[in-house]
C-alpha cells in the first residue's frame, strides 16, 4: 500500500510504502517513495488502535440497564447495582451464543478503528457452576470469535475465587465465573496451541477482592516471562473503602506491598488513586487501563490523566462493557472529562506534542501494545500489519492540514471516518463494512432473540 500520509512512530510522513509478508508482520516501510505500478494509494493511513480491556458477553447487555432503580433511604443506582442486573443477564448465556455476540462485537470494533483486543474472559463455567468438559470452553469460544472476524487477540482468562475482601465464598450468582490457580493455569495450558502472530495468552486476576494475593502470586510465577497480566483495581469508592478496612492500605498500595508489579501488567481503571500511587504506577511502567464510556456509564469517576502524564506514565483504553465499540469516542472521552473537571481546554498534550488528538492516539496505541503482549503499535517494521484507511473524502477531513487530520478524526462529529481496516495483512472492513457484517449481524439478532425471551 502506499500512504500519501501515514502515521509513523515519530509522526506524520509524506509518500510512504507499506508492504507486509504472509504472515501478517511489516516487512517494509520506505519513506518519500512514489508509488509502484498496480499498487494501491491512500490518503489517510494509520495504525489500528488496541482495545486493552474487553467482556465481550456485555456487548448483548448495551441499553437494557439505563432504567433507574426505586430509591430507598440512602440508596442509589451505581456499579454495585448495575452489577446485579449484569450477573442475572450472565446467567443464560450458552457458549454458543457467547461466540455470536463475540463475533458482533468484534466486527465492529473493526469498523469503528480497534485492531485488537485483550479479552478479560471470567465467564468459565456453566449455568449450574460446573467446569465444561473442555475447561477453556468458553475461551476458545471468543477466540473463535475473533477469528471469524479477523480481529487480533489477548485472551486473558480471569482468577476469581472470592466475593468480597477477606476470601468472602462467592454468592450463587457468581459461580460461572469460579476459579482458583489451578482452573486458570489449566485453561492457559488448554489455549497454549493458539498462541502466534493473531493471538497471545495472558493472565488476570479480576481484583483484589476477588484473588487471594498468595493466588496470584502462584499464577503470575507460573506464567511464562513477558506474558501480560492484568487486573481491576480501584475503580469504584467502595472498593477503595472495603479494601482499607481489610488491609489498612488503598488498593494500588496494597498491590505493590504484595506483588512485584512491572510493565506486564495493565492496572484498569485505577479510577481512585492518590498522588503517591500515580507515582508508583508510573515508576513501575505498568500500563493504566481506561474506559471512559464504561467509566462514564457506570458513574466511576475519572482518572487524574494529567499528574500521571506528567509522571511519565503509560496508558491505553478499552470499551469495557461496550457501551460504545468506538476508541474515537473513549479518547474523546477522555480528553473531555479532563477538561470538565479542570475547566480548561487541550489537556492530554506534552510539550513534544501539542496537538490532542495525535498525543492521544500515539500514547493510547503504545500503552494498548505493551498491555496486549504483542506485535503491535507503531507502523514499523516487524510490527503485525494493523492499520487504518480514513475515509478522504468525507466532509470532515476535506483540505484539512495533515497536522490536524487525528483532532478532525477525535474531536469533529458522529460519523465513523474509518474506511478500510487491515488486521494481521488481511482486509476485514472495506468502504466501512465488515466482510462478514451480514452473516455476523444475522446470528446475533436470533441470539439476542433468544436471550430476551428469557
């Protein structure tokens, strides 16, 4: 492909070649060329973002909980009573539906820009709590979904023994979700097989709540070097609150008492950190994984994205319950309430790079890139082939300097800019469908049926 303008890792560049080999990686990449005979030109090229923080099953949930509950003394709608609608919906989902509504989520994170995804996969066992026959079942059930789509994948199977701080047994609504070390060592062995250029296989403790310290120091000892490990943490005022009840420390203090956090691991949400914990997350190089429009949905609260950028520190984004399927519309998010809470404009900038929309969409890929685990990121040579063809000829991009083409994508309108969509050398979104948008979208209306007629 040749790019009159592509996004490389030290920025935008004029005539650019980009040629990838048939295993799906970069092979070459020349700058200032012209373009070969028969060899197809773009305006607008850019690599694909990374979705760090995924429950696909959550994608079939969208807009069934946005009802407000009867208020009761000091009661209130918050994640903790969204997450009793969520375990309710969890409960008759088959993995063959799971691998439909997958396939949907995937297909349109394509269109809408996300390159890959890092799956953190807690829904394991059946209905009635038992281990399937094939103990990674359900797991290899959304790795076939992202191989029907074409989508690049972290499959990160989840340890979660416990329901509250201080090994509290799990309630009956979370048994599908039930798993110690050996459960979760045992599914990383079962998926072994599929690792390679699309795939790679990490680890998550769900959260400290959930996972015993000693547990996740044995999974995390026993997981091979450099494989990702990711976990929620302090994402909600609550957890905060139960976390220094049962330990006298935060929850990011208490991690980094306990565990020796480095740069495989991707922290998400981290929503309620202190100063002196911002500086631990970044000192450790470890990735801050967030989720605005969940974030934003659940009524979170925001990150201090400013003292953690000036901390030196990593971050990436993920659409999380998928409210939205869009890294357009998290970064914009992001970005937004920055400016909200400070009341002031053009926040997520350095003194290196002073235009919003390219700092985000540089330093989100970087942190996605190293959260995932793999070949990706940057357009670079050895990379995977994961980029972007923006649509020239919309109205929003039309004569917009090359150095205003990602605040024009970020910050200008609701429609998806996003044209064509290379995942791993192959074309999945071409004029901005899904090769296989029908046939996908078909399944995942007769599941949908099935789901809501429960």
């Amino acid at each position: 492909m040749f790019a009159r303008h592509a996004l490389l890792p030290h920025g935008w560049r004029r005539d650019v070649l980009l040629e990838w080999d048939a295993a799906g990686d970069l092979s070459h990449i020349q700058e200032g060329a012209t373009p070969p005979p028969g060899v197809e030109v773009a305006q607008h090229v850019l690599p694909g973002m990374v979705n760090l923080h995924s429950h696909a099953f959550q994608r079939a949930l969208g807009g069934m909980t946005e009802i407000a509950g009867e208020a009761t003394g000091d009661a209130r709608d918050s994640f903790w009573t969204w997450r009793e609608l969520m375990y309710r919906f969890a409960r008759h989902i088959t993995p063959e539906q799971m691998q439909t509504i997958a396939a949907q989520l995937f297909a349109e994170c394509l269109r809408h820009g996300y390159t890959a995804v890092c799956e953190f996969h807690y829904l394991q066992r059946d209905a009635a709590g038992a281990l399937y026959v094939r103990p990674a079942e359900t797991a290899e059930r959304v790795l076939a979904a992202a191989h029907i789509s074409g989508i690049g994948m972290t499959m990160l199977p989840v340890l979660y023994s416990h329901a509250g701080f201080g090994e509290q047994p799990l309630k009956a609504e979370q048994a599908r979700f039930r798993t110690d070390a050996d459960d979760v060592l045992r599914i990383i062995e079962a998926l072994a097989p599929q690792r390679g250029g699309q795939v790679e296989v990490g680890f998550a403790p769900h959260s400290l709540r959930a996972a015993g310290v000693a547990q996740i120091r044995a999974v995390a000892q026993a997981l091979p070097a450099l494989r990702p490990i990711h976990i929620h943490i302090a994402e909600q005022q609550g957890e905060v609150r139960q976390c220094l009840d049962a330990s006298g420390r935060r929850p990011v203090q208490y991690l980094y008492d306990q565990v020796d956090v480095d740069a495989r691991w991707c922290l998400v949400h981290a929503t309620h950190v202190q100063p002196d914990e911002v500086a631990l997350m970044a000192a450790s190089g470890a990735v801050a994984g967030l989720c605005p429009t969940t974030e934003a949905n659940l009524g979170d609260g925001l990150f201090p994205l400013v003292e953690f950028i000036a901390a030196g520190g990593r971050f990436g984004v993920g659409s999380d319950s998928h409210v939205s399927q869009s890294p357009v519309e998290e970064l914009r998010w992001l970005e937004y309430g920055q400016r909200l809470q400070r009341q002031q404009r053009n926040v997520a900038a350095t003194p290196d790079e002073r235009h919003v929309g390219d700092y985000l969409w540089q330093a989100a890929l970087r942190g996605g890139a190293q959260a995932s685990g793999r070949k990706l990121g940057a357009l670079a040579q050895g990379n995977r082939a994961d980029l972007l063809v923006l649509d020239e000829t919309h109205v929003n991009l039309c004569g917009v300097a090359i150095g205003d083409v990602l605040g024009s994508f970020l910050f200008c309108g609701n429609d998806n800019l996003v044209r064509d969509v290379l995942c791993g050398g192959q074309w999945q979104v071409r004029g901005g469908r899904h090769l296989a948008q029908d046939a996908i979208a078909t399944a995942y209306k007769r599941t949908l049926a099935q789901l809501r007629a429960l």
